[in-house]
C-alpha cells in the first residue's frame, strides 16, 4: 500500500497518454495504468504501416504530447520518447481488475495484487481492449484470431477473414497480396463501410483476388476448417488460419462494477457523462472511446481538459476560440449562450449532445443577414443546409412572382432538398427580416443524419411535406396535405430496382426525391424504353387516375429515393383541390401522348437505355460525341490539355459507343458525387454551376481516382513552368514541345518534390466562354448536355 | 441537338456567302468598265481587295484552331465560315480576274489558291463523309481493343501452330509475326495488303492437303479467319483516319503558298502601276 496519487489514469492510449503527460508537466501526482508492456495498445496492434489520419482537421490538438496524421510507427514512436520526456509515472503489465471507492479515496485492484489509491480516477480504456469474440464451438482454437498485425507476414495460406467492416475488409485486402483470402458477411452486402474500402473490395472481387459468402454466420470452427450456416445450408470452408473482426464494445460489466450506469440495455450503449467527463460516480472520469468520442485528436484533447478539471481549473473546451469566432458576428457573442440558445430555438440540434452540437456548429457558417439578402437562388447547385436561430426568411415558390413568399421563422431549416437530392435550388430564398442563419455543409448534415435517429426524422417528415408541395401539389395548403403525408413513406432503390412492373395493380404513387427512373413497356415482346424521369417528378399516377393496372415498368436508374405516396389519400386530396386536379390530369395526357410517340421510336429508347447503363442518368453535365460528325482531330483533347496544365482530363476514343452517340471517358458532374464521399482534406467541391472540382489542397491520396466508377480522375504531377521552345532547344529545359511532362521522361527532366495530385475535368470553370473541349470542337460532334435533355437527344439520333 | 457544320446555325454562313456572291455577280453584270474587265479597274481593285483579305483571314483559321480557350466565338462557327466564304472566294477571285488568264505571277496566285480551295472542298467531303463509315467499320470497338483482339488470335495462333506440320508452323508463324498494319502513307491510303501472311496463312491451312491434326487446323483456320476479317476492319479504319487527314497535306501547303503569291501578286501590280 502506497501513497494516495491525486490522479490514477486507466488505461495508455491517446486520451490516457495525453492526461498523464499534462499532469506531469503540471506537477500533478498520478500514475498510469497500461495492461500491456506498451503505450496505446489499440494502435500499436493497427496493422504495420497503416496511415493514421487527424480528423477533424479544424480542431486544435490541445496536449503535451505531439501528434499529426502519419504512419503508424512514427505516431508511437514520437508518444514513447515524449512520455519518457515529460517523466510521466507509467506503470506497465497493470491490469485493472475492480475499482472501488472508499470514502473520498478510489481503490483500484490489479491483477497482479497490488492496490493503488487515488482521489480520482480517469477511465481511458477505450472499446478495443474488449474486442467481440466469436460466439461459437471452437472460438479459442489457435488458428482463430481476433487482430491482424503484420499482413505480409502470412504467405501462401488461405485464410478466411470474417466480418465484413472496415477492419475487415481491409485485413481481406492486404492479405489477398499472398495469401487465398475468404470473407465472410454476415448481411446480404457491404452497407457499413467507407467508400473507398467498398471500391477495394468491389474490385478485389471482381478480380478473384477475393471469394465471399453473403448473408453467411460461424457456426463452427474445427481444427483446418470453418463450417458456415449461409442461404443455401450449410458449407465446411478448409482453412489455415481464421481472422474474426468484429468490433468491439464497452467492457461493460467491469464499468458498471465501478458503479457506473449506462442509459440503456442496448449492447453498443456507452456511459454518459458530464460537460466536465465527470461519471455518475463523483471523482470517477471518463473519456475517449468509452465516452463516445473515438477520434485520437478528439481523445487527446480530453486527456489534457480533464486533468485541468480535476485540479480545479474549468478551462474552455480547444474548440472556443474557433466558435468564438464563428459566433462573432452575434450579439452576445457568448459561444456558452449562443449554443445554449441553439439548443434551445432550433428543433433539428436540440438532441444532438454538446460535443456533437459544437462539431457541427465549427463545420458550419455563421449568417447575419439584413432583410432583403439573398441566401441563395433557384438552380444554383449548392447544397449546404440552413438553420434559423433568429429572424425570419422567405421563400420565392414562384419564379415568375417573388411577390409570393413562404416565410419560416426562428426554429426553422430550409436547403433540404438540395441536400437530398443533389440538383438544383428549386427556390430562392431571401431574408424576410434581419436575420441569423447557420449554413451546414452536406458532409457535416450526412454525417448527423447516419448517427442521430431524431435529426433523420425531423428532417425526413418536413423534407416529404415540402417535397409534395413543391414538385406535386403547389399551392396546397399544409393543412390539406397532413392526410396523404402523413401515410407516405421514403422508399430506396438501387440501380435496377423496378419500382413497379407493368400489369401491377396501381394503389400507390411515387415522388421521386432523389435520383432518376427509367420508364418502360413491353411491346412485341420487346422491352421499349419511353423516358426517363430524373428527380422532382412524379410516377405512377395514370394506374391511380385511370384505376387500371400499370401501364408501364419503372425502374431505378441509380440509387434513388421516393417519396410513396398512397392511392387513396392522393384521391381524396385530388377531389378536394379542383385545380390540382385539373393540373394532374393535364400531365396524364401529356405522358399519353409522348409514350404513344415514342413506341414508334423504339431507336431512341434503346439510346436512352444504353446512356442509362452508362451511368449517365445521375450525372448532371455529360460530355457527348456524336461520331457521325466526329473526324477524330482530337482537338478537344488538345485544348483540355492546352486550358490545364498540359494535362487532358478527357479520352476521347476510350469509352462506349451506341448507334453513334459515344460516351467519352470525361466527368459527367454526378449530382451525387462518388469522388467527393471519402476525400481526406475536403479537397472536392461543387460550385453553384453545378461543376464538381478539385482544389490546391489534394494530398494525392487517390481514394477519389478509386471511388469514380467512370475512371474519370487520374493522378499526376502538378502543372510545371511551360518553357518556350527556345530554352527548351538551347537549354534543355523541360519537356519538348508537345511532349506529356512525364516523372523523369527525356532529358532527365525532373519534377523534384514534387507529389502527384488528383485531376479532373473541373468544366474550364473560370475560363470565360464553358467547356474548351465544347468550343474547340470544329465540326460540332462534342457537346455537353443535361440528363433532361436527354430525350431531344434521343430523339434527334434515333 | 448535335449539329453539322454544314447546316450550323440554321445555314447562317452559307447565307452570308450567297449574299457576297450574288452581290458580286450582280455589280460584275451591271458595270461598263473601259475595255475588257479585269482587276485594274474599280470593280476589280474592290474585289480584289474582298478576295486579299478573305485569303488572310482563311489562313487566320490555322491559329485560331490552335488557340484554346479563348474567344467568345466557338470553333464550329469559324470552321463554317471557313467553308462558305472560302468557296465564295473561288467565285470572287474568278470576277476580280475578268476571266483573263496568263502566263504570269497572277495566274500563278490564281492557280494555287483553286488548289487550295478545291482540296478544301476534298476534304469536307472526307469530313461529311467518312466519319460515320468509321464508326459502322468499328462496330462499338476501339482500335485497341481490336489490336488487343488480335494480339490475343496470335498467341492462340501460335500455340496451336506448334503442335502441326512444320510448314504450317511457318505460315502461322509467319502470320503471327509478319503482319503490318498501317506503315507508309500510301500503304495506309490502300487499305489492303495483298501480301499479308495472314491471308497467305489462311490460303495455306485451307489448301493443304495432309490429313493430319484435323481438329487442330479448323481451329487454327477459324482463328485465321478471324484474324483476317479484324485485319480487314483495322486496315479500313486506319485508311479512313489516314483519309481524314492526308488532304490537309495538300490544303495546308498551298494555303501557306497561295499567301506567298498573294504577296508577290500586290507588290508587282503596284511596282509595275
């Protein structure tokens, strides 16, 4: 029995390293309890090489040790030499068995016997320490593990990796190199992962590089084999070795033995504490993982905070100066009142916890705004999210009349729609009075909407009622459509999906919310595609009014969402707004009339069809070469390469042609951009124009070159200095005229420090005039067009 | 939605050159010069100044394709004009002269700019033309993807060929090696090679006589076969393309030329004034 430590810390990785380092250099007495014989197990059992990323990258680190994105052994190597630096009192090979509190004095046991006595205790053990096990006969056989340390250290074995996350799947893939790899998921696909693993594993797949059992459970493991239960019954996989990502979750019976209580049964339900870290238990604190905030940055941050809290020192969260100086413009500018009155005012935050709250609220932008601003106008192709906190706003739902505004006040949020589905502003929207709005980015409101059920819901429920009136019933009052939105429900496709099929019977509608269909019949046997209806429309309705069965199949053209609307509350609404009415069934003969037109042009239907499978249909500007005009001079090329650096982001000859409309491998803007889901730096960006472009702030990490299906983004060496003809003939400088500027090409010509950086097509946004390929093109076969325009297209060729 | 240079803008260049044309024509009929006409009277110093400064600004065209990303005007317009004013210049030209023709510098200017127009007109026809018979030749291939095709033939080609006779063998080999596609410009203008040994190969292995390793040779003689129609299909694409471009070794040299002359032509009328 020793001495009382002010502080004992739980537990050596980030957050636990970061407290202990703060306390030492505060003269804090303390001790540190690791496990291991090492700092920060979770990391040092990442796999060798792995590059550690520090997101957010707006928060500050507030530690006494250092830490930047990088390799995993520099990240370990820097916190051993610092923590030895600092002398922090670090007691390896301690395993905390119980803690318990005696009077104002803590009581921690350790395996090996010894007690430690400290006023207060830091929980920083994370989640991974309690990695989920498989539940099963023969889970503690020794060819079953549960950590993947150095891939190249397998080779020639066939190993099955189960458990298709992240981890997972990027064991799967790094041990593919040299070894026959078997994955093993549990659901139907691949839903939880990032988008750039799902690339990885797509192709690996594809490539054989990689056998997978779907919708497949462990139901044995044997000495050199793994027995499965799977959709077809049950399978005996032979294998060398298994490895087993589960995940991991709190190591809740020995919290709750410290007298911790969590809010609920849930298995992947985590303590709460206070603003302060501070347990249930008073002098008990918790923080990193096990508190819910997984992020090492955000853990370290709480290492430091805490140890100032514990010795009485309520210092502001790392974040305050940069709310400070969002909130700078409000008056008071007070960042505790402020959010406090976010909270308070603004429905879609109120659930959000403080350090959620605060996250999205340094992603997004403060507005103060005088009446009369505009906040942003129909058809500019921004998709950020608006929250009121004070004021009023207006929005134009006529484009003919401004005069006609719907105004929402304090509470209120607005830009959903672009939000969900990717095109243009469908209004414009001004400040009704002087006024305070929050802009936050898509990524930020994504984000949010993934992990918080009640910010999905809100924004759900008022995103169908404004969806309805705008694109099906303007005009009518919220009131009279409480009935039919309130029995409509969101539905999800995938590409392919049919959403319904011809001879159905018709008791439903869909409002297409995002994403696009295709609509088509069969005729001779044959099936005729008719049209193709983008996002903002609705289907289904002739089957309703004309109450006969579907006269046509509508599928997904890519992943799209729909509002289902049911039959008999569209009925009920259509006979009480005689107007509606008349609007609706105006539409119904007009499609009547194109439909009849385009079966006598089954041609066109086949051109819509082939744009479709090419994936035209979600993009929102597409290059398209018409090849009976085409003379091949390649001058688009030329003057892409010419307007950017040398380098074209087109190909012209390269992708698939039908008929004579030939789709070049070039950008089509997605309305959903594939590249801008897993972009580290946040380098991707949409302008209003609706072009999707890189900035100056790419690291070349290449995750947007992988996750483009239409392999439109290529890395390569920034643009250097163009020489003249004359230095390069005299001198040798640079590349000779016409030459691509290649890594050491001729003339040993060098690009130095240079790294590589992605390029694409980025529209000539900011060259006067659109497209360079569009005008340089001399006998007019290049053009770029709308998914909307495509049906003159079609038409025209067919 | 797409649109041909030749209808662009609702014929708007066509209808300019008609006008300068008929404008011409016109004033050519009504006016009485003093004895013949010809390019020294007020009719033909207008005219020819027209004609002067219509060639210049056809040869601009050479630079301006070349200049990306600037102007608000798009290439299509230019390469439209081009065409209509540039064979209004044929016209032009002819009424500035008087129909006189010589044997002198001026004639010369006159000879080489009709070579430069009417391989103009040649190559708008390629232009018109060809590009949809490249396209049907195709087939929704690339060249690549048919030299990869044919890459692939070879080495089936040569496998099955090693376990046959050794003057199969050889033709195959011979197919498999000896092969040109393209080369010269006129062998690519031909767009045969009544030499190639895969044809040669083919006549071979359907010709021979020996009863050996049937299933083998029909093997090999369908992939010969294949190999030819892909040959034939390659050759015609890249006659085509050659097509597309080898006019502009007749037109560009003679526009340069015809600018030279231009020069010489308006010094020596004002030397000799």
């Amino acid at each position: 029995m020793g001495d009382t430590y002010k502080i004992a810390i739980v537990g050596s990785g980030p957050g636990g390293l970061s407290a202990a380092a703060h306390a030492a250099k505060s003269g804090v007495s303390h001790v540190l309890l690791e496990r291991t014989d090492h700092l920060s197990d979770t990391i040092y059992k990442y796999q060798k090489g792995k590059y550690v990323m520090a997101t957010p990258d707006v928060l500050p680190l507030r530690a006494d040790v250092t830490f930047s994105a990088g390799k995993r052994e520099t990240i370990l190597d820097n916190w051993n030499k610092q923590i030895e630096g600092v002398k922090a009192n670090v007691r390896y090979k301690s395993d905390v068995t119980a803690v318990t509190k005696d009077g104002a004095v803590f009581k921690l046991k350790l395996a090996d016997g010894a007690v430690i006595q400290a006023e207060n205790v830091v929980l920083a053990i994370g989640l991974q320490g309690n990695l989920n096990k498989l539940r099963c006969e023969g889970a503690d056989l020794p060819h079953v593990q549960y950590q993947l340390d150095d891939p190249d250290a397998y080779e020639a074995e066939t190993i099955v990796v189960i458990g298709a996350g992240d981890a997972g799947i990027e064991n799967a893939i790094a041990l593919s190199k040299q070894n026959t790899v078997i994955l093993i998921n549990r659901s139907s696909e691949f839903a939880r992962i990032k988008q750039g693993n799902l690339t990885l594993i797509t192709n690996a797949i594809e490539k054989g590089d990689i056998q997978v059992y779907h919708s497949a459970e462990t139901a044995k493991i044997e000495e050199n084999a793994i027995i499965l239960n799977t959709a077809d019954g049950q399978a005996r996989v032979v294998c060398d070795r298994i490895i087993a990502r589960l995940g991991a979750a709190a190591p809740r019976k020995f919290v709750e033995s410290c007298g911790i209580k969590f809010p609920n049964e849930d298995r992947t339900s985590l303590p709460e504490v206070s603003s302060t870290y501070e347990s249930n238990v008073p002098g008990l604190y918790i923080i990193g993982a096990l508190g819910g905030y997984p992020l090492i940055k955000q853990a370290m941050n709480q290492g430091y905070e805490v140890v100032e809290y514990i010795v009485g020192n309520p210092i502001a969260p790392a974040d305050q100066p940069l709310l400070e100086r969002k909130f700078a413009g409000l008056k008071p500018a007070n960042v505790e009142d402020v959010l406090a009155e976010i909270r308070e005012v603004i429905p879609v935050w109120h659930s959000l916890n403080p350090l959620q709250l605060r996250e999205a609220m340094l992603d997004s932008d403060t507005h103060v705004l005088k009446t009369g601003a505009t906040i942003f106008k129909r058809n500019d192709y921004t998709s950020s999210f608006f929250t009121v906190l004070r004021g009023t706003v207006g929005i134009q739902i006529d484009a003919n009349d401004p005069s006609k505004v719907v105004t929402l006040g304090p509470g209120a949020f607005f830009g959903e729609m672009g939000l969900i589905s990717g095109r243009r502003r469908s209004a414009t929207v001004v400040a009704a009075s002087d006024c305070v709005v929050f802009e936050t980015p898509r990524r930020t409101m994504l984000k949010l909407v993934q992990s918080v059920d009640s910010v999905r819901r809100t924004l759900d429920q008022v995103a169908i009622m404004r969806q309805v009136q705008t694109h099906l019933a303007p005009g009518v009052p919220a009131a009279d459509l409480m009935e039919l939105v309130e029995t409509a429900e969101i539905q999800k496709f995938k590409a392919g999906d049919v959403i319904f099929a011809q001879g159905d019977k018709g008791d439903h509608m869909h409002l297409i919310r995002s994403g696009s269909c295709t609509v088509s019949m069969r005729v001779g046997g044959k099936d005729v595609v008719l049209s193709y209806v983008p996002s903002g429309n609705y289907i289904g309705e002739m089957a309703l009014l004309a109450d006969m069965p579907r006269s046509a199949t509508v599928k997904a053209a890519h992943n799209t969402e729909t509002v289902c609307i049911k039959g008999d509350a569209f009925k009920s609404l259509l006979d009480r707004s005689p107007t509606l009415k008349a609007n609706v069934e105006a539409k119904f003969r007009q499609r009547i009339k194109a439909n009849e037109q385009m079966q006598k042009q089954p041609e066109a239907g086949n051109i819509i069809e082939f744009l479709i499978a090419q994936g035209v249909g979600e993009g929102t500007d597409v290059l398209l070469i018409d090849e009976s005009l085409c003379v091949h001079c390649d001058n688009c090329e030329k003057a892409c390469a010419e307007t950017h650096g040398g380098i074209s982001r087109l190909d012209r000859e390269a992708g698939p042609t039908f008929a004579t409309l030939h789709v070049p491998t070039s950008c089509r803007h997605c309305e959903h951009p594939h590249c801008m889901s897993d972009c580290p730096p946040n380098a991707i960006h949409r302008t209003p124009g609706g072009e999707v472009y890189i900035d100056d702030s790419c690291i070349g990490c290449g995750n947007c070159e992988q996750n483009c299906p239409y392999k439109v983004i290529q890395l390569a060496y920034p643009p250097d200095e163009k020489f003249n003809i004359f230095s390069w003939l005299l001198f040798g400088k640079g590349p000779a005229p016409g030459e691509a500027m290649t890594y050491k090409g001729n003339n040993g010509y060098d690009h130095g420090e240079k790294t590589k950086r992605a390029v694409k097509c980025d529209m000539c946004k900011g060259i006067p005039g659109g497209a360079s390929c569009v005008r340089a093109c001399p006998t007019g076969a290049a053009l770029r067009v709308s998914p909307e325009e495509f049906m003159s297209v079609a038409t025209l060729s067919g | 939605m797409h649109e041909s240079i030749l209808v662009y803008r609702n014929h708007r260049y066509l209808k300019w050159a008609l006008v300068l044309a008929a404008v011409s024509v016109g004033i050519y009929l009504i006016d009485r010069p003093l004895g013949a006409p010809n390019g020294g009277t007020w009719l033909g110093y207008t005219l020819g100044c027209i004609a002067g400064g219509l060639m210049i600004w056809l040869a601009w065209f050479g630079i301006r394709k070349r200049r990306y990303g600037v102007g608000k005007v798009s290439l299509e317009d230019w390469l439209s004009a081009h065409i209509y004013l540039g064979t209004a210049l044929a016209l032009i030209a002819t009424l500035h002269s008087g129909f006189q023709v010589g044997l002198n510098i001026h004639s010369i200017l006159y000879v080489l700019m009709m070579v430069t127009i009417i391989s103009g007109m040649v190559g708008l026809y390629f232009y018109v033309r060809y590009p949809l018979l490249l396209t049907e030749n195709r087939k929704g291939l690339s060249t690549e993807v048919m030299l990869g095709q044919i890459a692939e033939l070879d080495r089936d080609v040569r496998q099955i060929a090693m376990t046959m006779d050794d003057a199969t063998n050889a033709a195959a080999l011979k197919s498999t090696q000896d092969t040109i596609v393209g080369g010269t410009v006129f062998q690519q203008l031909r767009g045969f090679d009544e030499h190639c040994p895969t044809t040669m190969a083919r006549h071979f292995v359907e010709s021979s006589t020996s009863g050996d390793h049937g299933p083998q040779r029909r093997q090999l003689l369908t992939r010969l076969i294949r190999k030819e129609d892909l040959l034939k299909r390659i050759r015609r694409d890249v006659q085509l393309r050659c097509l597309l471009r080898v006019w502009l070794y007749v037109h560009v040299p003679f526009s340069v030329a015809t600018l030279a002359a231009l020069v010489t032509h308006v010094v020596t009328v004002f030397y000799y004034w």
